[in-house]
C-alpha cells in the first residue's frame, strides 16, 4: 500500500468518525465548517465534491446563475458555478461598470453598461476566472467553474453544505482567493456508502488581502 493510500484510508476513517459525530444529517449531505489560521470563520471559500475515479453527471444544460454588481462590488465575491453555466452580471448601481477578464478558463468583455446585460457569459471551462471592472479598479470577483456540481460557497459563519450526493467515495477540497499553498492539498477523501453524511472541518492558512483600495467616484461624495 503505497502512502498516499495510506493517507487517504486514514482520512477515510477520519471522516466516517465525524459522519457518526455529526448527528442526524440528511443522507448524502456533506457539511464543512472553514476557519483562517486565527480561527475566524473564512466566507466566499468553495466547497466541492468530485467523485473518485468516475466522472461527475454534470448537467447538459446548467441553470442559469448571477453574479450582481451592488454598491460597486461584485456580489457574491465568490461564485461557485458547474461548467456550461450561464451567469448574468446585473448592474444594480446608478453609475456603469465594465466588467471583464483575461483569466484563461474564461477571457470576456461586458462593454460600459447599466442594467442588465441580454446575453449571459457561458463559462464553458473549467479553473478559476478572475472578474474585475475596468472603471472601479477595487472591484475583483471570481467564478469558479468546476467540473462537478456538487458545490457551495462558504457564508459569514463559515459553514457550507453540500446536498443531494449519490453514495459513493468522493474527493472533497476547499479554495479561497487568498488560500495559501494548493487547493488539492486540502482534499480529503470521503466516502458516503456507510454513513450517508459527513461532516468536516478546515483550517486554511490565507494571505493577507491585495485588493486595491477604493477609490473616490467622480460627482459622488466621499469613498464609496
Ligand atoms: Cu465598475
């Protein structure tokens, strides 16, 4: 038995532990709790659950999702989608945004706009896609688009859960735009055959933030 084997039996055992832990979770539910080295709940991290060594039934035809501009950032921060997802990119502020990236899963221009654009950005490709505006420098997003639709995001307690999983053995990991080191050096293997449910917890070393500052809008008061 080789030793990454060995490890992964481990984390198996591991995880099975926390399953019977947990309590009364719904089957095939996984739960996950993220904290930062200081022990603080981290928000807009993403959960995922790829199955091992088989292919996840991704949707031939994902629904469509958003991603909103408001109070000039883009909400949510960090947006899990499955690939071949459409996202819309409403602009709810009063003045315009530009929104783009040149990030290789997914290089786009939504060209100076209010409201709502009419077609959707189709992220055809799986890795993480970087989004920001070309008028508000401070404004940085990411879409994660995973080759699975087993995901969540991370809200402000920290907590994300994952429903509706086929018993199986699965890959489970976690990423965050600050996270330290790789996201595959968080994965844990999980197995749902026994248990039904799992529940797990992370503790994630993440770098001090690099956003830019915001800075003041013209015919507006103050920073917004
Ligand atoms: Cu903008």
């Amino acid at each position: 038995m080789t030793r990454l084997r060995q490890g992964l039996v481990a984390m198996v055992a591991v995880a099975g532990l926390w399953a019977r832990a947990a309590g009364p979770a719904a089957a095939g539910d996984i739960t996950a709790m993220v904290r930062d080295q200081g022990n603080q709940p981290v928000e807009d991290a993403v959960l995922l659950a790829a199955p091992e060594g088989r292919p996840a039934a991704v949707p031939e035809k994902p629904g469509r999702e958003i991603v909103d501009q408001i109070n000039l950032e883009f909400v949510p921060h960090v947006k899990p989608v499955v690939v071949g997802s459409p996202v819309y990119f409403p602009n709810k502020d009063d003045v315009r945004h530009h929104v783009y990236s040149f990030s290789p899963a997914k290089r786009f221009e939504l060209p100076l706009y209010s409201g709502t654009p009419a077609a959707p950005v189709v992220f055809d490709r799986p890795g993480i896609v970087a989004i920001g505006c070309n008028i508000h420098d401070w404004m940085l997003g990411y879409i994660y688009v995973a080759e699975t639709p087993y995901l969540a995001r991370t809200g402000a307690d920290g907590r994300a859960r994952l429903e509706g999983l086929p018993a199986g053995r699965y890959v489970v990991r976690v990423w965050h735009p600050r996270l330290e080191g790789t996201e595959e050096a968080t994965s844990r293997a999980v197995s749902l055959d026994r248990t039904g449910a799992a529940d797990l917890a992370w503790q994630l070393t993440l770098k001090s933030s690099v956003r830019p500052r915001r800075a003041p809008v013209p015919g507006q008061r103050g920073y917004r």
